[in-house]
C-alpha cells in the first residue's frame, strides 16, 4: 500500500472535544471520522486494525468449538416481548414501528435472537452442548457517549451463547471461555487486563465476569485488593463495615435542627462524627414511583446497582414534593412512614448511638440505636466500597479503587431467556427442560480503542504487531534520488512477496520531518528508513516504534532482518 493513496487526512493539531489520548490521537491519524453523537466512520487505517481483533477473536472462539451465525440487525417486538426486555430496558432499546406499523426494534444486543435461530434445533439432549457466536454492527442508544471509541452508540461486537443441559456443564465450559478471552487480549497485545467479579444488569444470571484494562481514562470503577486476588467491579464489591461499640447507649432524643439539610451540616450543628451519622438517599420506582429510602452511614454513598437489584426493578433518583410522604432533608428510618420501603445498609449496624432526621421539618434525632428503635431491623449491602475497605476475601483493610475499561464480559445466565422464551429439550428419561446459557461479549472498536490508550506516547499509538494496520513502515526520504528510489522501491516488492504488510511513503515534496510524524501516528511496528544519507555506507536504518530496536543494517541484509525481527515481535506477545 502506498500511503499517497491512502484514504484520511494526518494533521498536528489536538482536536479541542477529544478528551482523551486515544481519541485524539485516532482522530489526527485519520483512523475515524465523526458522524453523529456516539456514531463513527472507521477510515481505512482502523478498519484494518479492527479486521485483525475480529480475526483473533474468531480463530479463539473457533478453538472452542464455537460456530458462527448471523443474526438481524432489526427484529420484531414480539421476541423482545417474550423475554420481557420490550418493557423492562430503557431508552438504549430504539423502538419504532415500520410501514405496516408493526413494532420493531435495533438489536443492542442479541440474546433473544440467539434463543430464536436454535429453540427447534435444541429439542433433544443429544444435540447439546453447542455454542454459536457472531460479529455484528449494533446500536445501543447510549445518553452519555464519550471518549471516541470508549463508549458509542453504534458499535461492533462479538457476542456468544452458549447452551447447556447442566450447570456443570456451563461451568466448564464457562471455565473454556475464560481462557479463551484471556488468549485473545494477550494476542491483542494487552496481557495486563484483569478479570473483576461483576453485576448482571440487564443481561440476568447469577454469575458473571468483566475483563477491565487498568487506566485512569475508564468509566468503570474497580476494587483491588493489595493482599489478595480479591479483584470486583465496584457494582459487584461486597462493603464490609466494623462498626466498633462504645457500649454507651444514650436516650432518644428529638433536637431542633433549623436549616441542617445535609449530612455535614447537621454534624457541624451538634458537634457530632459523620461516622455516627444516618444519611438518607432517595429513589421511586419506575413503575409507579413508589418511594425507597436507602440508610447508610454518613460517610457512605450508595451503591445504585445493589439497591436495584435489592427493589427487583429499576429505579431513578428521587423528586420529593410538598405532597410527598417525607420530608427532604430530614428523613431518618425511625418513625418514617408506612407507604415507603426503607432499606438499612451494613455501614449502620453496630452504632450505639446515631443522628438521624426525624421525618419532621428542622428536627432530627439524637441517641438513635436501630437495634432497640426500630422492630425487627434488617441489614443489607447497599453501600459502595471505600478505598482502605475492609477484602471480604481475606478480611484484611486492603482494599483500593482504581479505574478500568471494560473490553469484554462473559455471563452464566442461567434459564432466564430459554424459559421465557419456552425453548425446551427431552432428556434420555423423556422429560422436558430449559436449557441453560452462558452468554460472552467483546467490543471490537472499543478494545481498538483500549490497546491505543493503554500503548502510546505523544506522538501517536504504538500498536502491537498482532493487530497493527501493516506490520512494516517503509519510508523512502527522497524519491527525487534515483538510488534512494530503487532500494526503496526494491525491499517493498521484497516485502510483498514474503507476504510482509508494508506501508510505503514515497511521496514527492514531503519533508523527512512529516513523514515520521505521520508515521508516528500510523503507530506501525517496525521503520524502514531509505536515504542518502544511510546509502553512503550501503545501509538502511530500521527501527522500532516503541524504540527498544534502533540499527543500521546493510542493504543486502535489510530483508531478512526484518523477517525475524518480525517473527520475533509476534513470538513476544504469544510468550508474554
């Protein structure tokens, strides 16, 4: 490929709404060109990127005897009616209707369609346990799209399902699966990505994974621990709280606190630790707005996924009106009132005695002590982890929270979409059953888009030659000289018949400069510089992108070095 012919424009300036690297990188290179909000065109440069990922990605889903499928990208109502996502998931499901006003919706993602294309198949027990998978365009109507490939609306992806006639069967399969993503994001070139117990969402099931790429850019907050393995998304991360009694039970008592609305204004009124404090967070259902209080200590936020999970249904974050059964700012679980749900997290068991509001305008109280106020008093987990967080695994204060993106996702969902959706099989003995799924995600521009943030300088991304848009970055810095032209022109054809990927720059006029910036933000591999210069001592200089590699090598010599200094860089990633 000449790189004069290639289609995208390079420049220097950093665009101004790219708010980060990769993004701004990907956008000078000419990899990606806006459309819409959340909505990308993928230039020739990405597209190749993103071809190799797929390919990766398919040879390892292959090893594990999965099969390909296509499914619509556009489906009826009617399968997302009998799984009960139709009226359960939000916005991101576009829905309209087409011209004979029948209802239809764009696939985000493709559970229902998997249980559509195999429930006449799966009839017999002899026929399990299969997997298939696709590689599709999706979209998935996202409110805050952001950071250029991170998170879009319209999106490529890998998706699995598996299917099983036993849990066992799932988890070894699961187990397969696994390792197979782990394969994948070594091969891609980012063996550092870590798996993190996570939150099913919308997707249901009881047991799932996300495999994060640590980096500060990440929307997803993840917790470590420094002494274990302990590794969960922040979602999932199980909040342990010792609350340390100072056996020192005090009255209940009922103080006048005028204009102390929030937590650290009723602390600072009475002189008291926000750690002996109640804070009340309120939400409504979904479907009826019903009012739910969450209670956690003060010095907790509430974990909206627990608490969701906990209420059985989606919930939004509060409006209280004079109308409302409580009153904003003042809300504390004793004496609240019976046409509200209320849930105690963990962080409050064990305090003696604490300040909560009193359900009373400019009042809360004193001396609260849940155990003895309140009948029948029930704890639960809905509090997010704090850095210095005790592990629930090893139950040392080790815990620490870092930011990831999140590149992949896998998934026991269980029977939640085969019995729904009545896809059934006979056993040996003649009964019927639901299978069960697993079910195995990848976002193919999304993990483009991580390898650039997690490898590059300020210069441009520093791909891994597994999934680089060409391997080799020939530079010839003056066609104009008749010699620096042939051995330019001879070691590309070289290249090509050894079946090298090579890139080739020899356009007339350009300075030596711009080409390595362009080639800097092509991020290929491996350099090839042909100049004058170098070709005074019968030479070229071949280097690296990431600069570990930098020699002159003898003109004679050029292509075999290349040759292994090729095999070498992809034996590398695979022995990571």
């Amino acid at each position: 490929m000449k790189l004069k012919n290639l289609v995208g424009l390079r420049f220097k300036e950093r665009p101004a709404d790219c708010v980060i690297d990769s993004h701004a990188l990907m956008v000078r290179g000419g990899y990606m060109k806006y459309v819409g909000n959340g909505i990308f065109s993928e230039y020739p440069v990405l597209h190749r990127i993103t071809a190799k990922i797929e390919n990766i990605i398919r040879e390892e889903m292959n090893r594990i005897d999965g099969q390909e499928v296509l499914f619509p990208v556009v489906m009826p109502a009617e399968l997302w009616q009998e799984s009960g996502r139709y009226d359960s998931i939000g916005n991101e499901l576009v829905r309209f209707q087409d011209r004979s006003k029948s209802k239809m919706v764009l696939g985000m993602t493709h559970e229902e369609a998997a249980v559509h294309l195999v429930r006449e198949y799966g009839q017999s027990y002899q026929q399990y346990p299969f997997m298939i998978y696709q590689i599709q365009r999706k979209f998935r109507d996202e409110a805050r799209p952001r950071a250029g490939m991170i998170r879009v609306r319209e999106f490529t992806m890998k998706d699995a399902y598996s299917f099983h006639t036993s849990q066992e069967d799932l988890e070894q399969y699961y187990a397969k699966c696994y390792d197979a993503y782990n394969r994948i994001f070594q091969r891609v070139g980012i063996p550092e990505v870590v798996t993190v117990a996570s939150d099913s969402g919308m997707m249901g099931g009881n047991i799932s994974h996300e495999y994060m790429l640590l980096n500060e850019v990440g929307e997803d907050s993840i917790v470590l621990c420094s002494e274990c393995d302990y590794r969960a998304n922040m979602e999932a991360a199980e909040n342990i709280v010792e609350n340390i009694s100072s056996n020192n039970l005090a009255a209940l008592e009922c103080i006048e606190t005028p204009d102390c609305k929030t937590i650290e204004d009723v602390c600072s009124f009475l002189k008291s630790d926000v750690e002996s404090s109640c804070k009340a967070v309120v939400y409504q259902k979904n479907a009826d707005d019903a009012f739910v209080v969450a209670f956690v200590r003060g010095d907790y936020e509430v974990n909206e996924t627990k608490l969701r999970n906990l209420v059985g249904e989606e919930i939004h974050p509060a409006e209280i009106t004079a109308d409302s059964p409580l009153v904003a700012g003042y809300i504390g679980p004793y004496g609240i009132s019976d046409q509200v749900s209320f849930y105690c997290d963990n962080s409050l068991k064990g305090i003696d005695s604490m300040v909560a509001g009193a359900n009373k305008e400019g009042f809360h109280y004193v001396g609260l002590n849940l155990e003895r106020d309140l009948e029948n008093v029930t704890y639960v987990d809905i509090a997010k982890v704090k850095d210095g967080g005790i592990c629930p695994c090893c139950g040392k204060p080790a815990l620490t929270i870092k930011r990831g993106i999140e590149v992949g996702n896998i998934f026991q969902l269980g029977t939640k979409y085969t019995k729904s959706m009545n896809m059934q099989y006979v056993d040996k003995d003649g009964a019927t059953h639901n299978p069960i799924m697993g079910c195995y995600g990848i976002g193919i521009g999304r993990l483009a888009a991580s390898v650039c943030e997690a490898k590059h300088d300020e210069y441009g991304p520093i791909w891994p030659i597994s999934i680089a848009p060409w391997e080799v970055h020939l530079c010839c810095i003056r066609p104009d000289d008749e010699q620096s032209k042939k051995v330019a022109d001879d070691l590309y054809e070289e290249l090509k018949k050894h079946n090298v990927e090579v890139i080739y720059d020899d356009r007339d006029g350009v300075r030596a400069g711009q080409m390595f910036a362009d080639a800097d933000l092509l991020g290929v591999p491996i350099r090839i510089i042909v100049s004058p210069r170098n070709l005074k001592e019968n030479s070229v200089e071949i280097s690296t992108r990431d600069k570990s590699v930098s020699d002159r090598v003898e003109v004679a010599s050029a292509l075999d070095y290349i040759l292994n200094l090729k095999e070498k860089m992809y034996s590398d990633i695979l022995n990571v």
